[in-house]
C-alpha cells in the first residue's frame, strides 16, 4: 500500500514507492487440468515480496481452493468466458454485454485500489483485456492456444490477442507463430515455456509401482494422460493399440488416463465403446481424472501425446519426461520442440494410428532403447523446461513491463 504523501522542501508532494505491485489476474477456469496448473505454477513463481497478486475465476472449482491455501486473495466473479456457442456472427451479438458485467464486476473487485498490471491467463476469457483497455493500463496476455479452425474463431482469437494485449506471452515458438507469424520473440512477444518439477525422483521402482496400481509389473505400460475431448486423440490411440494387437505386438498394457468436459459424459462413453470394440480391449484400461497422475508417471514406461489438433505447447510431455518417460507424440504445434526425435522420444505423423502404431512397436521391442530414452528425456526436461525456468521466464516479463511503465511516466 502506499505511504502517506510527504512535502519536500520545494513544496512538492511526493509519493513513496510502494512495497509491492499489484496484479489483477484473469482465469478462464477453476480445474486443475494443464493451463490450470500452469497458471498456478506461474503465480507461485512470482516474486511474492515484489508483487501482490488479486486472481479472479470465472467459477467455483479445486483451483480457487489451491489458490486460497497458497495465500491468494482469490474472486469469483463474471470473466466474459468465450463459449462456443459465442464464435459465430450471431453469437458475437452477446458479447458486449458479457463484456460488460465482467467490467463491471473487476471494477468492485479492485475496490479502488492501483493495480499496477492486468494479466489474462489463455485467450478464452476476455474480461481483463477490456478492463485493462478502459483503465489504461498495461495488459499482459498469456496464449495457451493455437486455433485453426473455424477459420471465424481464428481470425477472432489472433486479433483480440493483437489489439487487446500489451505484451502477449506465448507458450512455444508454435504459438507465437500462430499468433504473429513469426517465430523469433520481440520485446512485446515472448516465448516462456512451461516448467515442472516431479515429486517423485527417477530411481522409484516403477514394478511395485505398477504392482501398487493393479498392472502387470513385467508388461511395459503405454500412458496417455489429459482431456477426453475431440481433438486430444484417445480415439486415435485406441486405434493404434488395436494395430499393434493385428500385428502380433503383444505383452504392453496401456492406461488413459482423463475425464471429459462437465456435461460431455457422452465422451468417455463413446470411447470406452471404441475400447470394447477393439482387439486391444483386453489391454487398455481408462481411468478417471485424478490430482495425483504422479503415481501413473512413476510407473508408466513411455507416454503418449496423440493430438489430432497441433498442441500450443504439451504439459504432459514435460511432466512425463520429469518422470524419466520418453513421450512418443504427433509431429505439430508445440511438441517437436519438447521432444527430440530419436534421442528423448518418437514422433508420428498427425492423425495416422499406422504411423503412431510403427513408433509404439519400435520402443516396445527395445526395453534397453526405452531406458536410454528415459534418462536423455529426464536430463532435457531439467535442462530446458524446469518449474526454475518457467519462474525466470514470468518474472523476467513482468519486470520488463514494470520497467516500461516507469519509463512512459518519466518521459
């Protein structure tokens, strides 16, 4: 907070500089799925002394109570979430209304205070951008996304993020490509890969691991872990798997591991459906979302990234590889600059399960290559995508933005 005003000798009042700098920050969600966790890792990085962090949720969820027990001051309030029923000619009639409750409701949230920075969290919520855009007031915008198609929802999300940010972070050189169409950062477009940090070190038994979990400790275990929804490809693994059965590949076990969307139980029907029909049925196994996947890490052999859609970045390749799990993943988006081909893990070709089929079958026959993989993953995670560098990376923009503003008063 700020001190008292005090007069100097030329009778000029001068402001103190205050203790810490006030962040409003943005959510499109309450879960704890990947730009969820993210965006919590992000938060617990920034230098607490420096920064007074204010988080609003666009609804209740287990990320407000991770917030809340970690000491944030923590809001639920209306966001201005893009929906999919809004990315449409129609749908964009609703909009500036939404926009305006969510103005609105941070203008009581802030209660009068100076915030320093508005920072939005994925482009799907669009209350801070205009918040930001009616204080003037520097606004940070953190792009979890690549949007292809429809072309409208494309078009929309990479000019929103042009007009209404200050600052856009990327999180892969794929995304700010997606964004700006080139790859190369500048001061007002940075890249700043996620990190991780597993709670588990690469000497735990991974066959009384699996043992604990109810596998067969002597059959490698294929792990796919995240949203069930259309574009992650469970479908396309399913598929892959039921290839490797047609060929003779036998003696693997595979979970998924995931739940779908609130509302889309259909989902998760469909592709146990799709398990039941397969060759591999006998196989796979799926398991519900779950806040502890570290003991699926620690006792999984290789992790699988199947993606129909280009990822922006892949979280779970990075928490897999922190495990010691080569990641075989589709060859777009964010992940080939995760996984080097042949050393950390395999790439396939996007959508193709003959393809994904081909990289399975290459590691399940060669225990000693999985091994080496694991090792060489765990040492590049460290190296490039540690929870040490993603902090130095948020610290290092905000800083950055700081520095700027000063700047622009001074001039």
């Amino acid at each position: 907070m700020p001190h008292e005003p005090k007069e100097s000798a030329e009778s000029t009042v001068i402001e103190a500089p205050r203790q810490r700098h006030l962040v409003l920050v943005v959510h499109q969600s309450a879960e704890l799925y990947g730009s969820d966790r993210s965006l919590l890792d992000a938060l617990t990085g920034l230098d607490r002394a420096r920064y007074e962090l204010v988080v609003c949720l666009p609804e209740e969820g287990p990320l407000k109570e991770v917030l809340i027990a970690a000491q944030f001051e923590v809001h639920v309030v209306p966001l201005a979430k893009i929906e999919r029923r809004m990315i449409s000619p129609r749908g964009l009639f609703i909009l500036p209304a939404a926009i305006h409750r969510a103005i609105s409701a941070l203008d009581r949230v802030v209660a009068g205070r100076r915030v320093d920075i508005v920072y939005s969290n994925t482009l799907a919520v669009l209350g801070g951008a205009a918040w930001a855009r009616k204080m003037r007031l520097p606004h940070v915008w953190h792009v979890r996304e690549i949007v292809r198609r429809p072309a409208l929802a494309s078009f929309i999300f990479r000019h929103l993020a042009r007009w209404g940010s200050t600052c856009t972070i990327s999180n892969s050189h794929s995304t700010l490509e997606w964004i700006s169409g080139q790859r190369e950062p500048t001061p007002r477009a940075r890249v700043v890969w996620n990190g991780f940090e597993a709670a588990h070190s690469r000497t735990d038994d991974r066959r009384a691991n699996k043992q604990q979990l109810g596998f067969d400790p002597d059959k490698p275990l294929i792990l796919m872990v995240g949203r069930v929804n259309a574009w992650k490809g469970q479908d396309l693994l399913v598929e892959a798997l039921g290839d490797l059965c047609r060929r003779a590949v036998t003696g693997w076990e595979a979970a998924i591991v995931g739940g779908p969307p609130p509302g889309r139980e259909d989902l998760i029907q469909s592709l146990r459906a799709q398990i039941g029909a397969s060759p591999a049925t006998a196989q796979i196994r799926t398991i519900a979302f779950t806040q502890d996947v570290a003991c699926y890490y620690a006792a999984a052999d290789l992790l699988v990234v199947p993606s129909r859609e280009p990822e922006p970045f892949g979280r779970v390749a990075i928490e897999a590889m922190a495990y010691g799990l080569p990641v075989v993943a589709a060859r777009h988006g964010g992940l080939p600059e995760i996984v080097e081909e042949g050393q950390t893990g395999l790439l396939f070709h996007p959508n193709e399960a003959s393809s994904l089929a081909d990289a399975l079958a290459n590691l399940i026959a060669a225990p000693n290559k999985l091994e080496a993989m694991g090792h060489a993953a765990r040492e590049r995670q460290q190296k490039l995508f540690s929870l040490s560098a993603y902090h130095a990376g948020m610290n290092a923009v905000f800083s950055d933005m700081l520095a700027a503003q000063a700047m622009r008063s001074t001039t």
